[in-house]
DNA sequence: TAGATTGTTAATCGATTAACAATC
DNA sequence: TAGATTGTTAATCGATTAACAATC
C-alpha cells in the first residue's frame, strides 16, 4: 500500500494524534492547524506535518485539516476500521483485566475466546465466556480466524505457547510475557513489558533525586 | 550523581540488559564479552559497549564483563537497591492485577494500599489488604511516605487525581489512564497507554498485509 | 487579491555503528 | 609477551526541526 517504510517512531505517534483528533472531534471542533495541535499536544508543529505526509497530504493550504476527516483517516492507517479478532491465552488477574477492558472492543478487537492450563480456572465464566483449556486452543485459532493472541502468562510457558500460535496461523502477538519472542518476521510482535515500564521509572525518580 | 543527562533512549533498554545478565547470572555463567551478549540479545557489540560507558567502565580489556557485577550495577543504577513505597489509586480489574502481581515486590516495589471511589469495592479486601476509599489517599500517602502511585482509574478522573497526589508530595506517577497528565518538572511520569501499543500491533499488522 | 497554512526540501541534531588505540 | 576485548573517538545514519515556496 505504501511505498516507504514508516519508521516505528511515526508509528507509535500515530495513536496519540488519533486520541487528540478524537476529543476535538468531540468538542464539536471541525478544523485544526498544525500550529493549533502542536499547541495543544506539545509537539512542534513541524513534525505533525512531517508525520501526517508520510501518509498522504490530508490537509489544506491556508485552512487546515479537517478533524472529522484526519481522525478517520488515522483509523485507518492504524487498521481500526476492520475487526479484529482476539483470543487471551492465560486467565489470570492481568489476562481477566484485559478481557473485561470493553474499550478494545469498542475500537474492533474482539475476544473470542480465553485460554488457561489451570483445570481449577477452566470451565469458569467470565463475563458469560468460558474459560477454555489450552489443547483448544490451536483449533479455536483456526476455526475462529483469530488474527491476534494476547499472551498473559508467565515467561516459563511463553516461547512453547508462541510457537503454537506461529504453527497455527496467528499474524499477531500482544506480548505481556517478560520474555523477547523470536518468531518468523511475518508475525507481528507487540510487547508490553510492565516491570521494565517500573524500572525506567524507578530509574528517573533516582536520577532526578540525585541531580537537584 | 552522573555529569552528563542520559537520554530517555539508553534508559529504556537497561531493564532489558538487566534481565538478560539475570538470566546469565541464573544459568551460573560468570563472563560475557559484549560481543556474546550482541549474539544473545540481538543487539550490537557496540551499542552495549556505549551504553554501559555512560555510566562507567564496568568491563575490562581482555576480559569482558563479570555479570554478577555488572547485574548489580545495573540494578543500582536502576534504583533498585532501594524499596519504593507504592499505591494503587483505582481498585478495578487492572489495579487489582497489579496489586496482586507479586514479582513487583520482589524487586522492592512494595504496594501499601489500594483507593477506590466506589462504595461497593471499598472495604473489600485484595490479598488480605482492605481497598480504602479515595478521600483517605491524601493522608495516606504523606503518612506513609508513598513514592509511587499507579493510576488505574478511568481518564475522566485521572488528571483530578494526579494534581491531588501532586499536591502531597508524591515523586512518581505509574500512568496507566489514558491521558496525558501535566504535571511539574519534578514529578516523574511513566505512561503505560495499553490502547495506543494495541493500535500499533494493528497498524504493523495491516501495513504488513499490504506490502506482501 | 492577501493572508494563512500546508507540503516539502534543506539544515540540524542526536543516536547508532564502526574503528582502533589503550590495556588487561 | 600475544591475544582479546574494552573504552572512546570518529563516521554514518536517521529523525527532528527550520525554512520557504506552493497553493488554497
């Protein structure tokens, strides 16, 4: 579709304007300037533009852009307006939180199905959903045409659990697991390691700490 | 404590180094030359080495580097030779997670309480820990000298609740809300957007699509 | 038309990689 | 001592910012 490739750096910006564009639209606000966003997001101006060329000129000389316009053209750079459907492997405290997060789906990621290993936590309903046990998990994927697994489970299980997924057909990881997945470069890895979130934290509460 | 500001870029991938020598460390290995944790981590030789010197020399010529040394030193740099004293502000399925995610407080970040607004939740307790109502976090925190809060609360209220935990001295701010919260200088805020690493995923997704 | 603001090129800045002298 | 590997400087690459001509 496009011709460059879009540095990751573009990418991951990309959400945050899809989020401010969203609250002006509902604001009622119908045009923006970059100079306006950059205001209002703390980024400069420059870089909005530069960014949103990437993917084509959506704005106007001497007006602006549209917001209504901008925010649905960013839906569909980031793939929101098709659904996609997602299973949680791991039924623990993180896995049930994300599973019972009703703004995914709103956005089109829906979950079809939740996976766990523990007998004690299969079988049990969460929000009317079944809690279902791993060995089914490898059909489910394949009957159910599930794009994305989100992988809740600890490190130890992680890399067999992923290789499954690869074997029957995922494009997509969400990896909460605190381990780095080496898959074919088909699959799409998206990692969300929470303690290394903490320890840049940690780290630049110290360092401030020191500094002053 | 160091001259030069180290830019947010290294930071980030310390907890990653610093999961790898545990894993050496683990594994009773007791040398690793930059050039074998390159091949380990995918990384380059030269990158490691110019990380790690931002901090000081660590290694030596010859040698390489001693890895339960340079684990420790990595951890310290990282803060976590000292405990923090944290809150969850919002008892709902994501702080409940969290709260219950013990391997947090094996690294010395040690959870002291847990607010809600809801009357229903208050007063329940989450292992064996009593959810107290919001109007006691101020107290709370200034009296149990509460570094960190994690705000698993819905955006609508987070901004409110950020400047309230400003305002009593908190020094970080774990941001698991779905905005931008301004806060002064000081304070240290270290955002998890979940629906804004999801919407990547969709984007390389889709963008992969295309392309082949 | 004149003013505003984009799209885009050029300049700057910072981060990554390569190279090698220092040294264990 | 000779070999290995760091610490560090220099070169490259990419990302951000500035500037401005194009144009609505």
């Amino acid at each position: 579709m496009e011709e460059k490739e879009i540095s990751q750096a573009v990418v991951g910006r990309l959400p945050r304007y899809f989020r401010y564009l969203g609250e002006l639209k509902d604001e009622g606000i119908e045009r923006v300037s970059s100079q306006e966003l950059s205001d209002i997001m703390q980024v400069t101006a420059s870089q909005i533009r530069q960014d949103l060329n990437n993917f084509g000129g959506f704005g106007q000389q001497g007006y602006g852009y549209n917001v209504g316009f901008l925010y649905d053209e960013i839906g569909k750079i980031l793939g929101l307006h098709r659904e996609h459907n997602l299973i949680i492997v791991g039924a623990g405290h993180l896995g049930q939180a994300l599973f019972n997060y009703m703004n995914f789906e709103r956005r089109g990621f829906i979950f079809r199905g939740i996976f766990d290993n523990d007998p004690q936590v299969c079988g049990r309903k969460i929000r009317g959903v079944m809690v279902r046990p791993m060995d089914e998990m490898e059909s489910f994927v394949r009957e159910n045409d599930i794009d994305i697994a989100v992988l809740t489970i600890p490190k130890a299980s992680a890399v067999e659990v992923a290789e499954q997924l690869v074997g029957c057909g995922i494009k997509g990881i969400w990896n909460f697991a605190h381990v780095d997945l080496r898959v074919p470069d088909r699959i799409q890895v998206e990692n969300v390691h929470l303690s290394d979130s903490l320890m840049k934290l940690s780290y630049n509460l110290s360092s401030r700490a020191c500094e002053k």
